[in-house]
C-alpha cells in the first residue's frame, strides 16, 4: 500500500546555540523522522533530534564542497514519499540566503507540503551579543541585508549605491574572504571610510568574535584578524555602539577630507 505523502518543514537553525531556536523550530526538530541539515548548524541543536532520526548532513557551506541543491531536492522528495515527517534544518533564517524559495517550489511541483519555520539571522544574533542596534533614530533608518559574492564566488557586480547611503546600516552575509574588497566597492559608492563597521565572525555561538574598525581599514584588520568562521559585515553608525568590544583609533584618509 503506497505511503500517504509526509511534509517538509523548511526550518531555522538559528545562529548556533539551542536556545535561540524558537519553540517551532525547537518542536519541529524534536518532532523530525528526518533531519537534512546544514554544515553550520550546531552539533547542540542537531541532538534535540529524536535518536531513531534518520540524519543527514547536505554540507551547505559558502566556498566548500557540499551536496547540490539538486540532490538534496530529490532526497526531500524521496524521504517525503516515504511518509516521513522531513525537517530541512538551514542556519540562521531559511528564508535569508537560504534558498528556501528554490526548495519550496520544487516540493509544492511535485504535490509535497511544506511549511517554513523562521529563525534569528546573523545580523540580528551579532547586534544582540555586542550590544548594539540595527536601527537607531537619528542614525540609521533602514538594514539592509545583502551577500557579497555570486555564486561562484566572486563579488556582486551590482547593489552597491543603495548601501552607500549613511543612513543605511549594511549587512553582508557569505563574503568572509572577500570583505576588504566589499569595503573598497562601497567607499568607492560614495560610504565614508570612516564609518564604523564590525565584522562578527561565528555569531550567537559562545565562542563569537567582534572585529571593529573603520570601512576603510578593514582589509589589514582583518588580514591580522585571519577569521576561519562564518562571518557577517555589519556597516554603519550603529556599530560604534557595541559593548565589550575595543575601539581601535580611526587612521587618517585622505579621501575623507
């Protein structure tokens, strides 16, 4: 007798520690026959899957090898089929670079259910755990969140003159190894290089690190710095409000008059 078909739940793994996830997101894993998840999502979170769960890392990682988004389509697919409850466990929020648009399509085409289980995003789990704001009357009027590379690998070409703006606070995602050169493409938008920014690499996770400084100086920075981890750029006004984290003396650019 043929299986009546399972649905996938499309979820958010939050920054990294357990209890970030929400309580959709903490039922939906604890709930899961089937757990497809991500490279960085935490060993933490991945345990509150039942023991019998079948479990099985799709390897997503900017820059490193992993499963195509392909066959991970298809083994949704195949495990749904089967009448499994699929928990497709991304980091951070599924529907921030996660693909989540890509995968839901392609289940709903071929008659699965899905739904989406939200989760904190790096810019919000990195302004938390520093101790500064995203907004902020007087200083920043609007986030927005972009990635700084192309799919492979190289920096977006297009976007850069709407972050330019001072009143942005910018976040980028998926660009660790590209962040000096984002930086050189917004000051040369018109973004002051003395704006302060703050990469946070691995945020929400106990062993997060704040690295500050201004726009212009971030290349040397963050080469001393030498970040392994995930990082997200937060630009903007607002980052000079972080706590615990060392200023460091703003060089002198002669491009800022």
């Amino acid at each position: 007798m043929p299986h009546e078909p399972g649905k996938v739940l499309l979820v958010g793994a939050g920054p990294g520690a357990a209890d970030l996830l929400t309580v959709r997101a903490l039922r939906a894993v604890e709930g899961a026959q089937a757990l497809l998840y991500d490279a960085l999502v935490s060993d933490e979170v991945i345990a509150l899957a039942p023991d019998a769960c079948l479990k099985i890392q799709t390897g997503k990682r900017a820059g490193r090898a992993s499963m195509k988004q392909n066959t991970i389509n298809r083994l949704m697919l195949r495990l749904a089929r089967r009448g499994l409850r699929v928990v497709r466990l991304k980091g951070g929020d599924p529907s921030v670079f996660g693909r989540v648009g890509e995968e839901a399509a392609f289940l709903h085409a071929h008659g699965i259910a899905t739904e989406v289980v939200p989760g904190v995003t790096a810019a919000s789990a990195a302004a938390a755990q520093f101790g500064f704001p995203l907004t902020h009357r007087g200083e920043a009027r609007r986030l927005l969140v972009a990635t700084a590379t192309t799919e492979d690998s190289g920096l977006t070409q297009g976007g850069w003159a709407a972050a330019a703006d001072p009143q942005t606070t910018l976040a980028l995602y998926m660009g660790r190894d590209r962040l000096a050169a984002a930086a050189e493409r917004l000051i040369a938008q018109g973004r002051s290089p003395l704006t302060p920014a703050i990469a946070v690499e691995n945020a929400g996770r106990p062993e997060a690190r704040a690295i500050p400084g201004a726009l212009g100086e971030l290349g040397p920075i963050l080469a001393a710095a030498a970040p392994s981890g995930p990082v997200v750029l937060i630009v903007g006004e607002v980052t000079a409000q972080a706590a615990g984290v060392a200023a460091r003396p703003p060089m002198n650019f002669a491009e800022a008059g």
